[in-house]
C-alpha cells in the first residue's frame, strides 16, 4: 500500500487531466496484452484483434513494457500529456538528459534482466530510439487509435462527473470517490501498490489521469523531479458496460468525434454552435436542420445543465454554461 500524505497546500493542488496521453496509454496497453489480468475477459476481444495485428517490428515494444502489474514500465514513456501521439513521443525524445538517466536507474535496479538494447535505449542509442519510435506508430495505429474517439468520449463524461462531485462536495469528496481501490481518509490517500511506503507531497500537489487499458490504480513518480506533481493514473472503465461503450462501432471521424459519440451527431454540433450565444433560427442555419429539430436539442442540453436561454427582445438566445464549455474545451483537446 502507498499511504499519500497531503499538506494542506497540495489540497489545493489536486487537478483532473483532460484525457488520457496516447503514448501513455498505448505502452500500459503493452502489459495487458500480454497477459490476462484483471478485466481479463472484458478485454478479450481487443487481445486477440491486436494480437493478431502485430507485426515483428513491433516485438520490442513487448519487452520494453512486458506484461505483469508488478512489472516496472519506463517513465520516460508516461510523462507527456498532449492530444496526439506525434506530440507525446516528441516530448518524450525532447526529455532532458537526466531524466533519461534516472528511469535507467530504476529500470536497472527494477527490472536487472531487462535486453540490453533497453539500456542502451536509455543511453541514446539512436538505432534504438528510431526503431521504438516508428514500433510505437504502428502499434498505435493498430491497437488504440481506431478506439480513440470513444476512449476520449468516455474520459470527458469521467470528468465531468468527478467535476460536479467536486463542486458539490469537495476535494474531500473527489478523493474518497475515485476508485473502489483507493481510500482517502485525510489528510493520507492510500492507493494499491507493490511495495508498502509512505509518500509527502511537501506541496508537489497530485494529478490525477484517467486510463483506460491499465485496469488498476497507477501511482507514478518523478524519479528525476521530485518537485513535480505525482501522477495518480485512475481507470475509467469500471465494468462490462464501461468497456462495451469503448469496443463499439467507431465515433464520427472528424473534430467533433469524441464529442459527437457523447452527446449525438446533432447535438454535439448544437453545442458547438453555441460557442457564442445564438439563436434558434441561428443554430438551424449552423448546423442544417430545421428550426424545431434545432429547438429540440437545445431544450435536452439545456435539461442537461449544458445550456441556458434568455430572451433578447423578441427572439430568444441559447448559450453555454460553465459546465457546457468545459465539455466543449475538453472536447476540443
């Protein structure tokens, strides 16, 4: 168990990431396709569909994150937090030195088998870091990029909802919600781990990430920063029906996707529309349909609390509430 003890600074400090990283998720994914697990038979279709996609160029990514929850997985890799996967492994390649130096260490004291070519990976090897870097676009491609836009729909309705139990209770609430697994009695967190410690903020303060192919709470800490927040990764898929709604037929492609597979085809762009305050007659001309189709979804979003209406002289004009235009910006990333 590790026993997080929160200073009244890092209270304040707590925040909710957007949506998960792609890089981060597709090198958890590694371990979970590679062995059984938890959620085992949820993720079973998915196992076998990548399983049979994989292609010998991308067999090192199997020893570079192998399978096993006890299993130490490179940091380096789980550090960005950016909307693409080109982003994510720019940053990571960008990663000071040090950085690169300090997961070699605890990946040789963690992992002392480990191939060397993962060693000299860590050294700079570029052979190395090409040859990882294109496995890792091709991987992606195959085995998490056609669920993305469901994964991401999936995300934003987690924080929205742990969003609104802040707001309704707390911090206090947000922590002893989080996950079946994770207890929060204050001022300490105490979270699932391999190893029995105990960890201070010291006014480093947490983010939390959501996850989706790691089933179980993921506490990951800076070993070259330690003044950095500690990354708690928590899963969003629950159960069977979690799950169900990320294998089902792709969202919409276009910007609006992961929205679109949340809210609707017409409503997601009803929502969008609404970015400035407009009119029925406005959003029927913005999104094609008619005027009453139009007034419809406006009134089931504005039931939803995403969406307000006032009058201005004789027409009446919708806009977005404060939670309508954090579904919107998070959507948008």
């Amino acid at each position: 168990m590790l026993r997080v003890h929160f200073a009244p600074d890092d209270l304040a400090r707590v925040r909710i990431a957007r949506s998960p990283d792609p890089l981060a998720e597709t090198i958890l994914s590694l371990p979970v396709l590679q062995g059984g697990g938890p959620r085992g038979v949820a993720l079973a279709g998915w196992r076998e569909r990548t399983r049979r996609g994989l292609r010998p160029a991308m067999q090192p990514l199997l020893e570079l994150a192998p399978a096993g929850a006890g299993e130490y997985v490179p940091e380096v890799f789980t550090h960005a937090a950016t909307a693409t996967l080109a982003d994510s492994l720019d940053h990571t390649w960008s990663l000071p030195r040090h950085q690169w130096t300090a997961d070699f260490l605890a990946t040789e004291q963690l992992r002392p088998h480990a191939p060397r070519w993962i060693h000299a990976l860590h050294h700079g090897d570029r052979e190395w870091g090409d040859l990882v870097r294109n496995a890792l676009l091709k991987y992606h491609a195959m085995a998490v990029a056609p669920y993305w836009a469901q994964l991401l729909a999936t995300a934003h309705t987690d924080r929205t909802r742990r969003a609104l139990v802040t707001v309704d209770s707390g911090v206090d609430g947000l922590l002893a919600t989080l996950h079946p697994e994770v207890r929060w009695a204050s001022p300490v967190l105490y979270v699932p781990c391999e190893t029995d410690a105990d960890l201070r903020l010291a006014g480093r303060g947490l983010l939390l990430v959501p996850t989706f192919f790691w089933p179980k709470p993921l506490a990951l800490l800076d070993n070259a920063d330690p003044g950095r927040p500690l990354v708690l990764r928590y899963p969003i898929a629950l159960d069977f029906a979690d799950y169900g709604s990320v294998w089902a037929r792709p969202a919409p492609s276009g910007p609006d996707g992961a929205l679109a597979a949340l809210l609707g085809t017409t409503r997601a762009r009803i929502l969008q529309a609404i970015e400035t305050p407009a009119s029925t007659g406005e959003l029927a001309r913005h999104t094609g349909t008619s005027p009453a189709t139009a007034s419809h979804h406006a009134t089931v979003l504005r039931t939803a609390g995403l969406l307000t209406k006032e009058r201005d002289g004789s027409r009446v004009r919708h806009a977005l509430t404060p939670l309508g235009r954090v579904l919107l910006s998070g959507a948008a990333t």
